[in-house]
C-alpha cells in the first residue's frame, strides 16, 4: 500500500460494522460490503478484509494490538505500514470512532498521529519492519524459560509468564517479545524451543493439548506461523508442565509431554503426520513424587539424553536411543545441594547437567561422564553481576551440537531479573561469559 486509505474507506468500515457486526468475522461479505460504501478504493477495501480473515478483529479485541500487526506481517505478507494502517482503520471501526477526515497513513508511517485514539498502536514501528519500538509486550517475570540457538548462534528465548507465552530473537529484548499465546493456568504450564528444524518451532502446553507454531527469522524480527494442536489429552485431563522437544533438522519434531507430572508422552511430528505413543518413557518419580522440570538434547546422531528434575529435588537423567527412539533407565545424578532448578546442554561436544541451588550457586556435571564414573560435579564462576542478583528461580540453556564451535547460551531468571550468557567448555566443566540483562518489563 502506498499511500493513506481513502476516507471513504475507513468510514464504510464503521458503518459496515455498524450496519452488521457479523461481517468483521466473514471477509468476503465485508469485502462486498466495503466495494458498495467505498467503491472508487478497491486495495483498502481488500486490504481491510484481509485483516478480518487474518483475525485481526478478534486480537483487537483482546487487546492484542502488537499481535494483530505481527499477524498480518506474518502470515498475510502485508508490509509494515500497510499492515499498521489496517490495524489502525480495525482499531477505530471497532471503537465506533472511523469518521471521514480522521485517518492518514503518513501518520502510520510515523508510528502514530495526534489524533489517534490512545496507546492503540504503541510500541508498533512500521519502519522497522513491523518491530516494536518500545515496550510493544511486557511479558513479565518467567516462571518457565527456554533458549535455543539459529544455525548462526544466535539465541532465542521463550518465556512462559502469567501474561502468557512468549519469544524473543537475541538478548536485547527491549520492544521486541513477541506474544505467542494467551494459555489457562500459567504456572502449570510450559513451553519449549527446537531450532534444528525448518522452519524452527515453538511449542507449549495449555489446558486442552500441546500446541506449536513454526518460528522463521526474516531479516530482524522473528515471524510466527499458525498454531497447531499436536496432542490432545483424554477428557478431564490437561497438558500441565513440564514439557520437551527434540528436533531435526529434517524438520521432525519430538515432543515429550505429561498429563500428571508422572507419566511421559510421547507425540512425533512428521512429515507424514502426527503420532502420539504414551510409555516410551520409563517412569522417573517414587511414590507420591512428581517431575517439575524436563530437558532433552542431542549427543550424536544416534544418542541423546534426558535430564529430568523433581519435586523433591532429585536430579535423573537417562540416555535417549534415536534410531530406536526410546529412553534407557533413570539414573540419580546426585547433586551435592538440592537444585531449585536445572537445564541440560551440549556444549563442545560434551552433555552437561547444569544446576542452581538455593542459595544461587551454580553447578555443572559431564553427564555422560559421571555415569561413566569418572566425571563429578563442579562449581561454576558466575559473572560479578549474576552472583550479586538474588538466587535464580528459573534456568535454561541451549547450543547447536552441528556447530560445536559455537558458545552455547544460558538464561536464568529470578527476583534478580533475566540474565543470558554465553557459555563455554573448559576440560569438564563449563565458563560464562559477559550476561545480558535480558528485559521483559518488570
């Protein structure tokens, strides 16, 4: 689009929508609609029932203006500003504020104009590719938390918060989360990253299943494709916490999930479908135990390792047979303090379990190593400002096992804030190197 929507057109929106609601969630009888109340401006008339296939009304309504503006960016291929005018002709059709005179696009292109109704496009910035520019979404504190890495090392966080599930490309995070789903119950729920495949995917659990969406870099901001349902549970039960993928780069996707934090589920996302096969999984908890955290990486091509925390502060792990695709027995890790939380990681071609303990100490282990026999548990250097933060809450890490040149990345978070680092091997243990303090508007 290149230049402002005829007035006409903004205003046959809000009567349109006055005349008939139902039209914002059929695009082609709106389309028609729009051609008999603004017939000399075809492009905004399609333009605007785009955005009602795209949903955009119902994101609006929810107050999901970042999101709507990402949707159609995304997923219609509108450019920045088209889709910022679009968002903002739907922002005032269904304020009942459209009238002829109100609305010029050269406004759009500056991020807003004097006379837009409040904050209905704050953050958004059409110039920088449809990024936000400021806080477009606040996640809030993380009470889950993971990172995966692109094939070039660079990071991408995924923070399950209690505003929701979200992503951000890199570290500095200012403006530039991106909401990948409202979800029931935060705090029994979890999210997980797989960037081996493509397109990478992003993955989390709510109430009625596993849900995942694709996740693309294009240029600087980071493009998500519809959600998908990958498992559903039986009726009465839910998808809760904890959850864990393993991706290929083929673009197959494991998932590990649970309806009860006893048992593991396995659901295989390929090209010829989607299988769902529960057991595979030796049980890891005693009785009247339950798993709170679950992490899964790749050794080789052939082995990979689970690592898997409970709620009595055990530490297990069991070695994962890819050709075979099933899981050894647990073994207990034994960590000389209780963890308050822990993350798995291939570092230089070396598994490591990493854990916090309460007092916000941080321990690594060679997994394989130690249940070799011949490897134990060592303390790791914190940076100056990660040690005098309080303790973490919250850990997660990520590297690429086909670029074991690459640093690996370690994100924790706790009342301290979000830190990210990258991470290193030396001999068995593993060194941070400069954090970042990662915003998410708390």
């Amino acid at each position: 689009m290149d230049g402002p929507f005829d007035k006409a057109t903004v205003a046959g929106l809000a009567e349109a929508l006055r005349l008939d609601p139902t039209l914002a969630g059929e695009p082609e009888r709106l389309r028609r609609a729009l051609a008999d109340l603004a017939p000399d401006d075809e492009r905004g008339g399609w333009l605007l029932a785009l955005a009602a296939a795209a949903g955009v009304p119902a994101l609006l309504g929810q107050g999901l203006v970042a999101e709507a503006h990402a949707r159609l960016c995304d997923l219609a291929a509108c450019r920045a500003d088209a889709a910022a005018a679009a968002v903002e002709a739907w922002a005032r059709a269904l304020d009942g504020a459209a009238e002829a005179g109100e609305f010029a696009a050269d406004e759009v292109a500056a991020g807003g104009g004097e006379n837009w109704p409040e904050g209905v496009l704050a953050g958004l910035d059409p110039d920088a590719g449809g990024a936000a520019a400021g806080p477009g979404e606040q996640p809030g504190m993380p009470t889950a938390l993971r990172v995966a890495l692109w094939p070039d090392g660079g990071p991408v966080l995924a923070a399950v918060t209690m505003q929701g599930v979200f992503v951000v490309d890199g570290v500095q995070a200012y403006g530039r989360w991106r909401r990948v789903a409202d979800v029931r119950a935060p705090l029994s729920r979890d999210a997980a990253l797989a960037l081996e495949t493509v397109p990478g995917r992003v993955a989390w659990t709510d109430h009625d299943g596993v849900r995942v969406r694709a996740l693309r870099r294009r240029g600087a901001r980071l493009v998500l494709g519809e959600p998908r349902v990958l498992a559903v549970p039986p009726d009465g039960a839910q998808a809760r916490y904890p959850v864990a993928v393993l991706g290929q780069p083929g673009g197959d996707l494991s998932v590990l999930w649970t309806q009860d934090r006893l048992h593991l589920t396995l659901t295989e996302d390929r090209a010829w479908g989607t299988r769902t096969q529960p057991g595979l999984v030796p049980g890891a908890c005693g009785a009247g135990e339950r798993l709170n955290g679950l992490h899964w990486c790749l050794e080789t091509e052939q082995t990979g390792w689970l690592l898997c925390r409970t709620d009595r502060g055990r530490l297990l792990a069991a070695r994962w047979d890819v050709p075979l695709n099933e899981a050894g027995h647990w073994a207990d890790l034994e960590p000389p303090a209780v963890p308050v939380a822990a993350t798995l990681v291939c570092v230089g071609e070396v598994v490591f379990a990493v854990a916090a303990t309460q007092q916000g100490d941080l321990l690594s282990l060679d997994v394989r190593g130690a249940l070799s026999g011949y490897a134990g548990w060592h303390s790791v250097d914190r940076p100056a400002q990660v040690s005098a933060a309080p303790p973490p809450r919250v850990l997660a890490s990520g590297a690429r096992r086909d670029r074991p040149a690459l640093p690996g990345w370690l994100a924790l978070a706790g009342p301290g804030g979000v830190w990210a680092m990258p991470v290193t091997r030396s001999g068995d243990t593993l060194e941070c190197g400069n954090p970042a303090n990662v915003w998410t508007g708390e």
